[in-house]
C-alpha cells in the first residue's frame, strides 16, 4: 500500500452514475472506521462494506490515533480510483451539531461568535465549533464585516434538520421588555441591593438579577471617598435616579444638610466651629457639624509655609471664617489663617521701619529672596540686594546664609514687610568720597556709550559719567572696555553721582 495524498486526485464533477446514488445517500452520515495504515501525509481507514478511504493526516494531527483505533468519518468524495475521501473534521461536526440539537430547543439562549458576513446575514459558532445563521432582520446589527468576531447572545427561532437560526433582535427586545417591566417594580421605592464592585467612578451594584451603578458623587453628601464607606457584599440601601442608564444614589435617601444651611443663612464672614474630616496634599475637608463639609485650602490654615500634618489632624475642632458660600452649587470654602494674628503684626511689635536686623536666607528667586526674622518670612526684592546694578538676590545670596538687613516697610494689611541689604551697608559713593574729592585724577573702564557721554567704572561698584562735552576725542573713537582717566568734576554722594573730566 505504497499511496500519497499527492497523487490522489478528486473529481469534482460527474461522478460514475453508479457511485452518485451512494454518495447521496451516505452524505453527512457518519461511519466508525478502523485505522489501518498510518503512511506520509496519508491515514488510511477502513470504513466496512469492503471499503478502505483516504483521511488527510493533518487532519487528526492534534488527536494521539494510533493504528488500529477506531475514529467517526464522512465520505465526502471519491477519487478516480473509486477511494473514499474521508473526513474526521467533517464528522466530529456533525456529531457535535447532532449533540447540540438534542440538547437545544426553539427559545433557548446560546452565546456565540460571528465567524463570517452574506447577504443574508451572519453565520456563527458557539464554543463547541457548532455554526448558526442569523438573518440579517434578526441581528440588529449593521451587514458590515467589522462585526467578524463579536461575542453576542442569541435565542433560537428555529431548528432545523442540519442547523438552527438565531435572532439577536428578539432577545434583546425581550430583555428591554423584562427590563421595563422590572424599573415599574422599583421606581420610587427604595430596594436593597449588593455592592458588587468599587470602581474610582462609582460602585457597581445588583439588585436580584438586574446590575446598576452608584457614581460617586451619588453615594453621600460627605467630601469623603466610598472606598472608605463600605466594601465588596455590602448591602445597601438605593433609589433609581436614572432607568435609562440604570444609576442609582444612596445619598437620596439622606437628609439633605444644605437645606439646614440654607435656613441658618450661613454668610461669608461667618465663624465656625468645625471638625476636621479629611486631610489632602492640597488643603482639608471640614465638617460644619451637619454633614456639610467646607474647603479649607492649605493657603488659608496658616500664614506660615507649615505642613498640613504639623498643624492639623483628623478629628481636630477648629475655628474657621467662611469665605465663600455658593448654595446653589453647594460648594464651601472656609480659612483658618484669618482668625489668627498675621506674622506682620507680631512682627510690628517688637520691629519698625528702619531697624537694621539679621536675618536666614530661607529661598531664593528670580524675583528676590525670601528672608526669615524672629519667625516670620520677610521679602527681599532684587532692587534692594546690591548697590551694583543688575545683581540679584540669587547670584550672591546663599540660602541659609545669614546676612544683616534693613526694614523698609511693613505693611500689616496686606502682611508683607520688605528687606534691604543694600541699605543696611554703606553705600560705596561714601567709600569713594573719603578716598577721593573733586579735582583727583582717576581711572576706571568705559562700561557704556551713550549718545550723550561715556559711563565708566571703578572697581570699587561706583559709576562716573564723561559727558560728551568733556571728552577729549570723539565720542566715536571710544570702545567698552576701553581705559579711561578723567578729572573729578562733580562728586554727590546723597544722590550718587560722580563726573569726570578730560578737558
């Protein structure tokens, strides 16, 4: 028995007239046969009646058959040599279509997969491989090819000899009926349900065989999160708010703590006792003693740049001032720092304008450097850090550094006092003035050329101006870096200025 699939040919057509009438009748009939021959590509079985048929091996290829089991096939053809052409895919098949049809009825529900798109419609298999066919009127989806592989359920409408037909539509339109019928079951009542899932947007919930959702901002009044109020198989009280989405709230069936505010006329500038019930990066949640809870921003709990948790904790009674009230939108901000002394008034008591102090570099900016005296942080702006012009505060400060400094102002309003450092030093047109007087000689560096004159100065941090009138050359002739003496023609040092002379 030296035969390949290779050189089995079929024919498609036309078989002998005395072949056909037997193919008819054994077509989609299953036959128990024999393996007998596992030979290359080829699996040869015995199938009784004197019959021997060719199975491809790839088709058994995945199963462990060995010689002599015996396995389902189906003729499915005959080659010019009168061979069977047999299939075990063909008729495990049909075994399964035959097992599934005598399980299923008309109106029972089979889950399965589009596996391809016709004109009439969708064919699909269930998990078992066993093919359906839903109509197009029936699927209540679009002819499309992208719904290749789309997981949906179905009920039978109809089983016949070799298959059985689906229609999606008509299950979902019972499921939207039994649906309806079950929202007039609960609308306006409470139900009890179970929470089935926590998600950040809401908790999932069953109410019998029906699911629903709770978003968050449905589950209380309070500004505190539902992962810390309940957990997975907890049962809840709920109410529909929503039948087309199917949203449920268990805070509409709690008092309302606005309406108590609304009545008390709670207004801005109000003082409150309130209980600290939640505390964030970014400021706490405070309870006003109803349920209510306020903002309390971590701008507004003290003038100091403290931590939330070095001042406040959870559960803490504190005095806050409402500072804004929006019923409508129910929102609550309250500040804790407006009922404390401001660092500028203490500040005030023991410190005025003009005092020299020390003080700690604390931060550094574009702007200027923060400066902390007795506790309380005070401002240094670039223009007071040095008399040499363009320096600024972060190009010859160190944070931590401590360096003297006079207090300009001291603003209690608006809580701001602002440093000198320049003006706690002597001003270096003092300096100049006790080593120089008008008539010296002197040279410095040209620094700048204006239309007018020449800026030149000396290492010491004073400027002198050469105006154009007074120079000995053109003014064209001069170039920034350049060396240049002059005579002292004009030295004021209350308003820092000097000039110079080369005529």
């Amino acid at each position: 028995m030296n035969k390949t699939l290779e050189n089995i040919e079929v024919e498609e057509e036309n078989f002998a007239e005395m072949l056909e009438e037997q193919d008819n009748k054994n077509k989609k009939k299953i036959k128990d046969g024999v393996i007998v021959e596992m030979q290359g590509g080829t699996i040869f079985v015995d199938i009784g009646e004197k019959i021997e048929g060719v199975l491809p091996q790839r088709e058994i290829e995945n199963e462990n058959f060995k010689k002599g089991d015996t396995i389902p096939v189906i003729i499915k053809g005959r080659t010019k040599k009168d061979e069977a052409i047999l299939s075990y895919e063909m008729a495990v098949k049909e075994l399964k279509r035959k097992e599934f049809l005598s399980k299923f009825k008309e109106g029972d529900v089979v889950k399965v997969k589009i596996t391809d798109v016709n004109k009439g419609g969708f064919v699909a298999k269930n998990d078992d491989g066993v093919e359906f066919f839903i109509p197009k009127s029936e699927s209540a989806l679009k002819l499309e090819d992208d719904n290749i592989g789309k997981k949906v359920e179905a009920k039978i409408i109809e089983i016949k000899k070799n298959g059985a037909v689906l229609s999606r539509k008509t299950l979902l339109n019972e499921k939207r009926e039994e649906r309806n019928r079950f929202i007039e079951t609960i609308k306006d009542k409470i139900v009890i349900a179970e929470i089935k899932a926590l998600k950040k947007d809401g908790m999932i919930i069953a109410i019998g065989d029906w699911s629903g959702f709770v978003p968050a901002d449905e589950v209380t009044y309070r500004k505190v999160s539902h992962f810390k109020l309940y957990k997975k198989g907890d049962k809840v009280e709920v109410k529909l708010i929503d039948s087309d989405k199917m949203l449920f709230s268990i805070k509409a069936l709690e008092h309302d703590p606005w309406e108590d505010v609304a009545e008390n006329g709670i207004t801005n500038g109000d003082v409150l006792v309130v209980t600290v019930t939640n505390i964030m990066e970014y400021g706490a949640f405070v309870d006003i003693g109803n349920g209510v809870e306020g903002f309390l921003h971590i701008s507004e709990i003290s003038w100091a740049n403290d931590k939330i948790e070095d001042v406040l904790k959870i559960g803490d009674e504190i005095e806050v001032e409402v500072t804004e009230i929006d019923l409508e939108n129910r929102r609550l901000r309250v500040s804790r720092k407006l009922l404390l002394p401001k660092p500028s008034e203490l500040f005030e008591k023991n410190h005025k304008e003009g005092d020299i102090v020390e003080g700690k570099v604390v931060n550094l900016t574009e702007i200027g450097g923060f400066i902390e005296v007795d506790n309380v942080v005070c401002f240094l702006p670039n223009r007071f850090v040095s008399w040499t012009k363009g320096e600024k505060a972060k190009d010859i400060l160190e944070v931590g550094g401590i360096y003297k400094f006079k207090i300009i102002s001291i603003d209690t309003e608006n809580n701001k006092i602002i440093l000198s450092k320049k003006d706690a030093e002597d001003s270096p047109y003092v300096a100049f003035s006790k080593e120089y007087k008008v008539g010296d000689k002197i040279k410095g560096k040209i620094k700048n050329i204006a239309e007018f004159g020449v800026f030149v100065s000396f290492s010491n941090g004073v400027e002198a101006l050469v105006r154009k009138s007074d120079l000995e050359k053109e003014i064209s002739e001069y170039k920034v870096d350049d060396e240049l003496e002059g005579k002292i023609i004009e030295l004021d040092v209350e308003n820092k200025r000097v000039k110079l002379s080369q005529k």
